[in-house]
C-alpha cells in the first residue's frame, strides 16, 4: 500500500523568515500537527511542538532559527516506509512531492487512520514503552520541559507524594501555556512572564483525569481512542501497575516498520546527526552485543540522538538512547558524548551492562528454582532415610521387646 490516498492537499506553511511569536499563535489557534517552512519559495524544513518546547528564545527569533530538516516523502511511497521515515526524522509531518513538485504533506495520523483496522492483531504491551519517565505534581513547569528535552519524550505521567497517577502534561500543554491569552484562568494564576510561568507548579497545567490503556487490549482500540479524544498518547495501567507504560502514535508508527526478517531491525531518530557513522556499523555494533547472549532474541531496536548546543572544538555534545525490545523484556542504555560515534558507544557500554544485569537477574530466578527443586530433592531423600531409619528403630524394638514380653510369660 502507498500513501497516494492519504496525502493531504491542505496544509499550514510559513515564511522563515515569520515571528517565532506568531508560529506559537498558528500553533494554538489551529492546532496542525506541524508546519511547513518556506524560504524563497522552496521547501527548507518544518516546525512542530517539540522544537517549540526545545526552544527558550523569543517571539521575535525567525522560524528559521528552529526550523527542523525532515524527509521529503516520494507520493507514491510504500506507507511502512513512510512511517519509518517520520519516526527516523523525529517529525509528525513530512512533506510528499511528485518529482520536484511539492504536492502535499503526509502526518502520522493519516498513516495511523490508513492502518487502523489492521492494529487489531497486536496488543498494547507489545508495543508500549515500559521505561518510564515521570515528574512531581508541586515540581516546576521549568523542570517538566527540561525532562522533556532531556529524554525526547512529548508527555510525563504526573505523580504525587505516594507516586499515585494525578495527571499528564504534555509538549501541547506546554506550548498552549505559553502562548495563552492574558486573561486565560486555570488551576492557579497564570498571568506573568515566562520566567514566572516556568516557576509555577506542574499541577498548575497538567491534564486530568488520565485517559489510559489497558496493557491486554489491542492496539486498534487504543489508538482509536486517541484520535477519540485528540491526543497523541496514553498511559498504560492496570490493576497491578497503575502506572505500567506510555504508548504513543509514535510507538504506533514505529510497529508499522517492524520486520520479520532474520536480520536485526533497527530504527534511528534523527538519522543525520549520524555524522561518520553508519547504519550498518550500528547494527553489526549491536548485533554484537546481543550474540553473546543467545537465550535472548531481539524483537527490535531504536536509537535515538539528540545534539545538544554545547560544542567541544566545533564538535557538539550529544546524547544517544539505544533501546532494545527483547524476548526477555526491554532493555536500553543512553550516554552522551562529543559527537554520535562517541555517545553512542558511550550508550552501547550501558546497554551491555544493563543487559548483563537482566541476564544476572533471569540467571538468579533459574538458579533459585534449581535451588528449591535441589532442596526438594534432598528433603526427599533425608524424609526417605528417616522413614528407613524409623522402621529399623520400630524393627528392632519389635525385636528386643518381644522375647523380653515372652521370657516374663
């Protein structure tokens, strides 16, 4: 199937050379997924509510400035291809040209709607991100976005004292707060100037009650109730666990590229910070890692990088993330270091240690069933000795009272 029926003709572009301040208000007023940016009249990149959150500069820095490079998208394209090429890109839209014609854009809600009668054959715990990241209810509107950046997530699970579920805040939330009416009233005042507003609590814009999904339901259902609801992700919870996942229409998306082929499949978020590595070499460095350890098969691999703005000799700071879903549960590592080769065998190092600890942890629970069947086995054999014993003392006693009982007849 190509994306030739879901390409959408109707989009929102901007001039890059347009106020960062009025990009925030097009964002608020109309909601779109993202935003295509113009220079000249071609094509240069697009802009969504991550790069918004991502950036403390003005209303008057030009969109340019935090303009995001994405994949331009073949209109006839096959749609699992498409939809790796947005989750590599770390984007929600793309745009999709015939030839050197800019036709439209494709978003991962089209793709997602494209599909969604075929997401009944998997559940949401085969997909759902089981590391979670969560943040305090009385914890700043500052640290939650500083959280956010951090681990290039777009939504944290807000606790309480006692690690209850209280709410949600998201990378919409966030870019709706700032960019809100003065005269707006929530929980609190929020009136005041942003470094006011970055001091006030989370609990202060944080969505509630949490809309949630149940780890056994398929994933059909819970991406319908996004679209339901016009989010973009849910936590899962269960009876057992009320916080026990996120699944986003990222995860979603990334399903969509799973491969049943005997060759590794792995996906990279912002594929051109790679730099000198290569595809390749990341796959055979991980592939690596995981051939020492044969009982565990892995299902699928993402690496994610993220360049900071700290720079060591023209050479910046990166973080890498290098998560693995494995027949044994997942498992990741992240590091950072100055450029992607270095943070990513930074990451490499912690996954080979987390997945030793995974594997010392399986090796324990095996080593302690062997244990208890090994006792079993002894207490079997000491109950069978004192059973033998008890029946020569009974024996004997039989032996030795018996003619004594005689001998006083």
């Amino acid at each position: 199937m190509d994306i030739t029926e879901i390409v959408a003709s109707e989009y929102v572009e901007v001039n890059a050379n347009e106020r960062l301040g009025k990009i925030r208000s097009i964002f608020e007023r109309e909601n779109p997924r993202g935003l295509l940016v113009i220079e000249n009249g071609e094509y240069v990149g697009v802009i969504g509510e991550k790069q918004l959150v991502r950036s403390r500069m003005g209303d008057d820095t030009k969109a340019s400035v935090v303009t995001k490079t994405a994949p331009q998208i073949d209109n006839h394209e096959n749609i699992r291809e498409a939809a790796r090429m947005l989750v590599e890109g770390d984007v929600s839209v793309a745009p999709v040209f015939r030839g050197e014609t800019l036709e439209g854009i494709i978003t991962g809600d089209g793709i997602l709607d494209a599909v969604l009668e075929n997401l009944d054959a998997i559940s949401v715990a085969d997909i759902s991100t089981e590391n979670i990241v969560t943040i305090k209810d009385q914890a700043r509107v500052g640290q939650a976005i500083n959280r956010l950046r951090e681990h290039g997530i777009s939504r944290l699970p807000v606790v309480d004292e006692t690690e209850s579920l209280t709410g949600i805040v998201t990378t919409h939330d966030i870019v709706e707060f700032v960019v809100r009416d003065d005269t707006r009233q929530g929980r609190g005042d929020r009136r005041g100037d942003i470094d006011r507003m970055l001091d006030l609590p989370v609990y202060d814009l944080m969505s509630d009650p949490v809309i949630t999904a149940d780890p056994s339901e398929t994933v059909q259902s819970a991406v319908e109730r996004m679209f339901e609801n016009n989010i973009s992700g849910l936590v899962v919870s269960s009876e057992a666990a009320p916080i026990e996942g996120v699944l986003t229409k990222t995860d979603v998306l990334r399903a969509l590229t799973f491969t049943e082929e005997e060759s590794m499949d792995v996906q990279i978020t912002n594929i051109g910070l790679l730099e000198t590595l290569t595809r390749r070499e990341i796959v055979e460095s991980i592939t690596n890692v995981v051939d020492k350890y044969q009982e565990m098969q892995v299902l699928h691999a993402h690496v994610r990088l993220h360049e900071h703005k700290e720079k060591l000799r023209g050479t910046p700071l990166m973080q890498c993330q290098v998560r693995l879903r494995t027949s044994l549960g997942q498992v990741a590592g992240s590091g950072e270091g100055y450029g992607s080769e270095q943070a990513f065998h930074v990451a490499l190092d912690k996954l080979e240690r987390n997945v030793l600890e995974m594997k010392g942890i399986n090796a324990d629970e095996e080593y302690r069933g062997q244990l208890i069947r090994k006792l079993g086995d002894i207490w079997g054999s000491v109950r069978t000795q004192w059973d033998q014993t008890e029946f020569f003392y009974f024996r004997l006693h039989q032996s030795y009272v018996s003619p004594t009982m005689w001998f006083s007849e």
